[in-house]
C-alpha cells in the first residue's frame, strides 16, 4: 500500500517470529508501519515475546509449524524458524533437519506463487570448525556431517542450497545472511547459549560452567544492531543475494567473556571446567567486509552495554537477585 508519503506498506510473514531474534523483527517492522504475519509453533519461541505486540492491528500471529505446508499471499517472507541452541536443535534432530530443509522448501514454494522476495536466516555454523579466520563468505567450511552438531549445520547448509537453486531455477528474489552469536533480551533463559547461561548462573550465585578451558573464541552481536543487518538486507536491490555475514567482529575467549559478565553483575560466582561439547568450534569470528560494502552496516553497540541490557533482562525474568548479592557491580 502507498501512502501519502510514498511508503510502501509491506505484508511481511516471519517465521520463528515469537522467538529471541524473531520477535525484536516484528517490532521493528510494526515500528516501520509494515502489517506483520508471525507464524511459529512455540517450540522455543513464547507468545509472551509478542504479546506486547497485539496492541498493533497490524500484527497477527498463527501456530503452525513450517515443516507442513503453509499458503500466504505476503510481498516479503524472513525465514527465521528453527531451534538456535545446541541444547534445542539438538533435542529432536531429525525435527531440526525437517524445519530446515522442508521448512525453506515451503517459503520458497510461497515466495515462487506470490513473487514475494524470500530472507533466509543461515548461520555461521555453516562454517562449521573453521580453518580459515575470520571467516569469509567464500569460505567453504568444515562441517562434520556425522556429529550432533549436523542436524542443524547441514540442515542450513542445505537451506541455502535451495534458496540459490530456487533463484537460479525460477528468478526467486532472495536474501540469505549468515548470523553470528546475537545475544540480548527475551533470550531463553534455558536455552543453554553461553551468554543465557553466563548470566543466569552469575545472577544465581551459582559456578559458572566454562566447557574445555575457555580458550575457543566467539564473537557477540547485540540484538538490536543484527536487526538492523536483516532490514538493511531485505532492502537491497534484487541482484544482491548473500550470503552476508552478520555479526560482530569483537572476538573474546569465553573465559574473557565470563569475566566481563562476572564484573558486570558483580557476582561471586567461580569458574569450573566442564567437558567441550564434541564439534565445538575452537573459534569463531565474521568477516563483515562484505556486510560493510553492500549494507554499509556494522555493528554499533559495545559488549558491555549490550551484556548490560541482558543482565538487566534477565535479572528482572529471575525476581531481581542481582540486588540480592552482597558485592557490588565493578564493571
Ligand atoms: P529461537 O529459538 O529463539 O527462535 C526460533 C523460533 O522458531 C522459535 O520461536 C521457535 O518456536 C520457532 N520454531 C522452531 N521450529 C519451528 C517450526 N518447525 N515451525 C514454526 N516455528 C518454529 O532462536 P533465535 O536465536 O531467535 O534464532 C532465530 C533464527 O536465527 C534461527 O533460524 C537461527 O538458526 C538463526 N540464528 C540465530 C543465531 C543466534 O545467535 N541467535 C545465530 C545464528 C543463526
Ligand atoms: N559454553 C561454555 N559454557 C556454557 C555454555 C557454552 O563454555 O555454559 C561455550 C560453548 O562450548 C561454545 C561457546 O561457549 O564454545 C558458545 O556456545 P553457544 O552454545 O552459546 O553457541 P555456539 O557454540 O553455537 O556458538
């Protein structure tokens, strides 16, 4: 629809939309004035997520899971839907697979009726254990297609493969970005992410649980700026397809990042070791050159202002028990 203004309302559908990444994106289009579908099946998602946003008209949300076909007549489709935690993608690995590869496949059979243009939400686990760092889009990967972790990595991998066939095979308009750690608030608190887990045990007084000796390297991305990458992205013009790495390039052991969080909240909490999950990345970094280029975007909240914003989250979900800790926040 045209406004006045010569806006262009958009009927936007977004999968995964009552989840972490997929519910900051509803409100962001709503704020943009676009009329929302969120389609999800609450599997690690949560209607309080996006019970704020019924007070729009323009915002309406369907249980359904996107593995079984689904019919929209929608001008732009983000696919977001699929569990994001080892934790969660790997407690029914063949469900991940199916939403991945079945659920891609249903989007890109509705953006192919409706030409409508069609965002893929992949990964950096694309790269699997990388040999090459940072690493770059044209970056293969190293991916073991056999271990726990491959529900989820080959699934996506796929998932873009059938987005770029789909747009080589029928001109589909798509947009595929690789997502690197994002974290922030409505994270699930048990989702088991570094970050959740981080700030919850930190809160709780509880030991936080470093997996081998902390030395493996991430890279954390603030919510609010990741969304920033995906609208940029939906706007670009039809030849730009991605993939684009989204992410920040501030890498940190996660020792280091247990240590920020363990100043920020003030917590006594020790560190202990616990054994590296099999196929854990030993580091992890984007090359957001391309993301630079194409989108002129980057990254613009610091860690520490974004872990800020998180522990505030989630010392409010927890009953306020930071101001329950005897010692104060050094951060
Ligand atoms: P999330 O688990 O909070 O959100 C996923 C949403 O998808 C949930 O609301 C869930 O209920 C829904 N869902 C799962 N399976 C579904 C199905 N079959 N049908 C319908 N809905 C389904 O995770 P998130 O962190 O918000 O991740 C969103 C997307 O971004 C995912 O595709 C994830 O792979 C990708 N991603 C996230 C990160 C990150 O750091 N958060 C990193 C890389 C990629
Ligand atoms: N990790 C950790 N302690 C935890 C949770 C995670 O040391 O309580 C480590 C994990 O082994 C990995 C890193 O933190 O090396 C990031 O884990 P996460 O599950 O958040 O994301 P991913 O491995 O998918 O990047």
């Amino acid at each position: 629809m045209l406004s006045e203004t010569g806006f262009v309302r958009k009927r936007v559908l977004v999968t995964g939309g009552a989840g972490f990444l997929g519910s900051h994106l509803c409100e962001r289009l709503l704020a943009d004035g676009h009329d929302v579908l969120c389609v999800d099946n609450y599997f690690t998602g949560a209607k309080d997520n996006i019970a704020p946003l019924f007070a729009s008209a323009n915002f309406e949300a369907l249980r359904h899971d996107i593995s079984t076909p689904l019919m929209a007549e929608v001008d732009e489709i983000y696919n977001l839907a699929c569990p994001a935690s080892p934790r969660h993608y790997q407690y029914d690995p063949v469900q991940t697979l199916k939403t991945s590869v079945l659920g891609a496949i249903h989007m890109l059979g509705i953006a192919r009726r409706t030409g409508a243009r069609a965002f893929q939400a992949s990964t950096s686990e694309v790269y699997g254990d990388p040999d090459v760092h940072p690493q770059p889009e044209d970056y293969c990967g190293n991916v073991n297609p056999l271990g726990p972790r491959a529900c989820y990595d080959e699934g996506k991998r796929c998932a873009e493969t059938l987005f770029f066939d789909h747009r080589r095979k029928h001109g589909t308009s798509i947009k595929v970005v690789r997502i690197f750690n994002t974290y922030g608030p409505r994270m699930h608190p048990e989702d088991g992410r570094v970050v959740s887990n981080f700030i919850t045990q930190a809160l709780r007084g509880q030991d936080i649980t470093l997996y081998g000796d902390g030395s493996q390297t991430r890279a954390f991305c603030y919510v609010s700026d990741m969304i920033e990458g995906f609208v940029r992205m939906m706007r670009t013009p039809d030849d730009v397809t991605g993939p684009v790495n989204l992410g920040n390039p501030h890498e940190l052991t996660v020792r280091d990042l247990a240590e920020r969080i363990l100043a920020l909240t003030g917590s006594r909490s020790k560190l202990v070791f616990a054994a590296l999950p099999q196929d854990d990345p030993t580091q992890r970094c984007p090359d957001i050159g391309r993301a630079k280029a194409l989108l002129d975007w980057q990254p613009t909240v610091e860690l520490d202002e974004g872990l800020t914003r998180t522990i505030a989250y989630f010392d409010a979900l927890l009953g306020g028990r930071r101001a329950r800790l005897s010692v104060p926040a050094t951060g």
